[in-house]
C-alpha cells in the first residue's frame, strides 16, 4: 500500500515556481500579483487566506489581502473587484468564501473576469474547462490529477469513480478525468448500492464532506484512491472521507488526509496566478 | 418493447409553444425573433437551416437566416453577429456549422452573446448549465431529457449511461443527468469492455456517430435507450448508432431514428428563443 503524500511533489513544483516567477518577473518589469478578496472575520477564512498570501510570498509572488467588514455592502465589494479586473499589474483575483448572507453566490460568481479568474469560479471559466478550451482550471480537482500524475499512474483506459458532485471539486473533476480518457462513474448521495460501483474503480477520488466514509467495502483491491476530503471524526481527529486505515486493507495507494490532496489545492492556485502574469508577456 | 416517439410531445409541445408565442407577442408588441448566421452552401445545412426557418414561422416566431458567401472573412461575420447581439429586438442567434476552415471554432464560440445563444454553445452558457445556473440549455440533451419525462420515466436514484463525449451532446448530458439525481456512467471511445459498463444502466443514451453500433448484448434488459445518432447503414437507410431491432430484443423502450430525438432538438431551438424573448417582457 503507496501513502501518496503531497510533499515531494509539493517541495519539487515550488522550486520549480520559484524559478519561473523569477524568470517572469524579469520579463514583466513586476512580481506575479495576486489579490485575495475577503469579507468579514470567519477564522478558518483567516487562516487560509493567511497560508496563501504566505506561500505566494514564499515563490516570490506578490500577494495581499483586500480586507472588507463583515457588513460591507455587495455592491462596494462588487466595485473593489472591478478596480481589479481592471488594473493591469493584478494577475489573479480570488474571492475567499464563504461570504456573509447578503451576497448572492450566483452574482459573485460574475465578478472577477475570467482572465484573472484563478478560482476558476466564473461560469465562463467553468465552460472552458468542460469544453478544453484554454483557461484556468479548478484548483483542487486539477491538484488531483496532478498528484495522479506525479506518482505515475494512466487514467486512459481506466475506470475512474467519482464520489460527490460539488461544484467545486466533483464536477469539474468527473469533466477532467473524461478529458484524461478515464471511463467516469459519477456517484452521489442519490447512488443506490454505492459498493457496487465504487468496487469497479480503478480510481476513485471521493469529495462528499463525510468523515471517513469511505471504507475497504467501497474499495476494489489494488485501486488507487484519491481523498479529498477534510473534518473532523468522532475523536476529533483530522481525517479526510476515506477510513484510511479500513481502506488501505484492499486499496493499493491512498492519499493521506492531512498532506495528500489539501496542500495540492493552494499550488494550483500560485501556478494560475503565475499563468496570469505569464500570458501578459510579450512575445 | 415501447417505441419512444417523438411526435406525441412534438404535437402537444408545438400547440402550447403557438399559444405562448401569441402571449408573448402582445406583450413585447413585436414577434419572438431567431436569427441564423450561414456561411457557404453546404447542402445538409442550407435543409436544416430552412426546417428551423419553417418551423419557427409556423408558431408565429420572426426567423430569418443572414447568409454570407463561403469566402466572408470571419471579421465580416463576426461583426454582423455583433450586430444582431445589439439588436434588441434580436431574441436568439445561432451559428449554423459546419463553417470554412477560416473560422476558428474556439474564436467563434464567443460570439453570440449568452443572453442570445440558443444553441447553448457559448462556455459561459456550459458553464451555467454545469453549475445549475439559469441559462439557455443546450438542445439535444436537454431534449433527450424532455422526452424521458413525456413518457413518465423517473431518473433519480437510477444509473444512467451515456456513451459518446461530444461537447455538443454527450458531455452536456452528463451534467444534466447528475442534476437529476442519476448515477451516471461516462463511456466512449477509450472504454474497455464497454458492455460491462452499459448493461449496468437502467437508461442508456447513445451518441457516437456510429451507425447500429449498440446491440442487445450493451443492453440491461428492460432499459430505456435513447438514440442521438443519425447516419446511413450499409443497406443506405437512415439509421441511429443503435441497431433498433436487435436492441429491442432485450431494451424496455428505445427512441426510433428517425421520429426520436432529432425532432426534440429543433423544439429546443424554439423554447430557447421564446424563453429569451420571453426574458425581455417587463414584469
């Protein structure tokens, strides 16, 4: 059984963004800028918000935090975004969720354009994704396949299962895994006999929020499974959906929740955000 | 073995499209206005593009087609397109394909505004189909779907199989059937054993391009089969990707080809139009 720890792949690929934000810099005349968008006071907001202003610095990024009261209205949140959208030195535009009640997620959705859309929220941004169009790609379901990737393992051909259908990782993930010629089987909480198509994966990436849900029963011997999720179980420990202890009985690789799929999530973003600034140069 | 045709819904569903676009007239003081953009004299769309001419105007809808010689530059048509986005009396625009090789489908894509593109072609109208968005749905899966619920069946908790990845059929499908609570089973050209796969399926929907492709051997007996294929077989009869007579051997119901899903996308087109004319009226 492979632990498919992020670490060598993360210490590898922020070497290599380091160099390119040099080169990058170089040839801008600035750093790669990115600008986090944030509304109130939510402690894990903080302190995720913190990690990526941190990490970007740490590769040479320049990354701040436009800070909003809890209070504030849409509408004046709405006009900050735009004065991003429209400075040119800004590369990419994150806005950090969740967001107070008063904001309707389906107008903030529109907000940041999709040029400096390294959420990849944007309806457009989305469409391109499923449609393999060029543009960025979702942070956390990209960071699967990167992992996938890294560890050297083939999706063509393979049957890949996917539990969830969030819009922020399940969906997006069931369209790149059809992209990577991967057969998908896209299960959710309305699945029947969950067991008996999870067992066929020879992949399954599982995003439903459920601590430690998944165990050996769901896993076909020798499967490769990739856990994105993260809570907390009974002992108040930190575990990821998948029973990691009962999976890894049949499975043959597992992510390891905390340090598999999470730190996976903020690379993607300081590679699109690098992408952003990237597209600037002149030829 | 039921014989899934479209006619019945076309009947109904073409009667209560006139009574709405006579609704929708007094209230706009103008007729529903569907604009096609040709370019060329390819002979298969000059018919389509006047069936979809025809059968706008039989409801009372305003149809025309802008037509441009095979050599327009795409900058010529590109600019009559942004026309018609400002026309505010322009409900809905569709493109016709296929276009010369001087137009690049990615440029395209963007042209038609997505509060005008009927066709559901633009990413940003993918993306809000994806995320639950209000939008144009794209016509032919959106048709599948309305002929499913026509005759009553239930997708919820079920296993719906789709084989074909186009962006235009079968990657959209997808997402439609998750939204309605489907577990859903992704094939196409790199899947090995595809009969395992499908037989799996309580509905199968077939969208390849390959003529009497699907036999009784992909299908779970008693499953509902939904053909999007239309091509010529050997014998040179109009075929769809299932073999008809060997699938009804094992199949509870299949969409005949032709008379199944062709007629469901061109009331697509037309619900499309009058949703966006209908988007205009003044509450």
């Amino acid at each position: 059984m492979i632990r498919l720890e992020a670490r060598p792949y993360r210490e590898k690929r922020l070497s290599e963004l380091k160099a390119d934000v040099v080169k990058c810099t170089s040839a801008l005349g600035r750093k790669p800028k990115l600008r986090v968008v944030m509304v109130g006071d939510h402690t894990a907001s903080a302190i995720y918000v913190a990690n990526k202003e941190k990490m970007a610095a740490e590769i040479g990024m320049d990354a701040a935090t436009v800070k909003f009261p809890e209070t504030a209205a849409p509408e004046e949140v709405a006009r900050a975004v735009a004065e991003l959208n429209a400075d040119p030195s800004v590369d990419g535009i994150l806005i950090q969720r969740p967001l107070p009640k008063s904001f309707k997620e389906e107008d903030v959705l529109l907000w940041v354009h999709p040029s400096k859309d390294v959420d990849a929220f944007h309806p457009e941004t989305v469409g391109r994704m499923s449609l393999g169009l060029p543009g960025f790609l979702p942070c956390t379901p990209a960071g699967c396949l990167k992992l996938v990737d890294f560890y050297g393992y083939d999706l063509a051909g393979k049957i890949a299962c996917v539990i969830g259908r969030s819009s922020i990782v399940g969906k997006p993930l069931a369209q790149l895994l059809l992209q990577r010629d991967a057969t998908v089987l896209h299960c959710h909480s309305r699945t029947k006999d969950l067991a008996s198509i999870t067992r066929q994966a020879d992949f399954l990436f599982v995003a439903i929020g459920k601590p430690e849900f998944v165990r050996a029963e769901h896993v076909k011997p020798g499967a490769v499974v990739i856990d994105v999720g993260i809570g907390k179980n009974a002992a108040n420990k930190t575990v990821g959906d998948v029973a990691y202890d009962d999976a890894a009985k049949v499975a043959g690789a597992i992510t390891p929740v905390p340090g598999g799929i999470g730190p996976m999530t903020i690379l993607g973003l300081l590679e699109n955000t690098l992408a952003g600034a990237n597209a600037k140069i002149k030829p």
